[in-house]
C-alpha cells in the first residue's frame, strides 16, 4: 500500500529507511504533491508501480538504502514488517512517494498502524518494542560505526531513533 491513507481515519506511520530505485520511465520531479495534476496523477501511479515492482522479491538487490532509521536493508525491512504484522493485524507495510531525479525515484519505506491516535503513541512504542523492532536497530548502529556502544545506550537510541521516526495523521 502506498502513500497516506485519507485524513479521515487516523493511523500512525513509522519510517524504516529512505531509499532510491531506478526510475524505470517515470518522469522527474516531485511524486508527493497535495493538489496533483492528471500529469502528476499518471506519474505518481507509475512511480508507485516501479517501487513495488523493486521491493518484491528477486528486484530489491537494485534499491539503494540512503539513510537507514530502523532497517539497513529491505530483506530486513520486510522481516520487520513480518514481525510487526503478526503482532499487529491492523498494521501493513508501505511507502511514501518523495520525489523522481538523477535517474531514481526516492521514498521512505513505512509501516502503518491504522486507527492509532497520537494520544497513544506511548503505548505504541511500548508494542512495537515488544514485537521485537528494536532488535533491528543493531545493523543501523554498526553502519554508522557506533558498534562500541553498550546494549543499554544502543536501546536508548534506537527509543530515540522510533520516537523520531514514528508520526501520526
């Protein structure tokens, strides 16, 4: 599922990397518009077509991971997602559109958590903790060369690092 749900119904977005794939025919610019034209309609579409097409099995080996926040990789994005759907059945796993230069079309990979609220993102981040998504954080912390850092401030990074990257619409 791609991009944002509609503002009617409330849920929470946790972003695990920022990433690239080739564009694959989409034309450049920004894929994130509030107020699209039919152009920009037909060019989100086909951005959104390429980026599941490279996140399915067999393709993901051409994603580029750019800024790794909980995942260092979509084989473990998608291991997260795993873990997380079963412990969420309300949850999925997606990504936002950013924008199509150079060649590449950027996105953030995402999990949703529909019918959450912001006044409960505590207990939120109480769950995910639980489902074991920090665990993941580890392979962020080591690529950023910060592997000599004890378990306890490694968790409390990777509490920061959820806080940051966990929004609510």
């Amino acid at each position: 599922m791609a991009g944002r749900y509609s503002l009617d119904k409330s849920y929470a977005e946790l972003g695990l990397y920022f990433g690239s794939c080739p564009q694959g025919g989409c034309r450049e610019g920004r894929l994130n518009q509030k107020h699209p034209t039919e152009r920009q309609k037909r060019n989100m579409a086909l951005a959104s077509g390429i980026v599941q097409r490279y996140l399915s099995k067999g393709y993901s080996i051409l994603l580029q991971v750019g800024t790794p926040y909980l995942a260092v990789s979509e084989d473990e994005a998608s291991k997260l997602i795993g873990n997380i759907e079963k412990s969420f059945p309300e949850s999925s796993g997606g990504f936002e559109l950013s924008n199509c230069m150079h060649g590449r079309i950027m996105f953030t990979r995402t999990i949703n958590f529909h019918g959450w609220r912001e006044k409960e993102q505590e207990k939120l981040e109480d769950l995910i903790e639980k489902a074991g998504a920090l665990g993941f954080f580890d392979g962020v912390m080591e690529k950023q060369g910060k592997w000599w850092l004890t378990k306890q401030e490694r968790r409390k990074l990777a509490k920061k690092e959820l806080r940051k990257r966990l929004n609510f619409y």
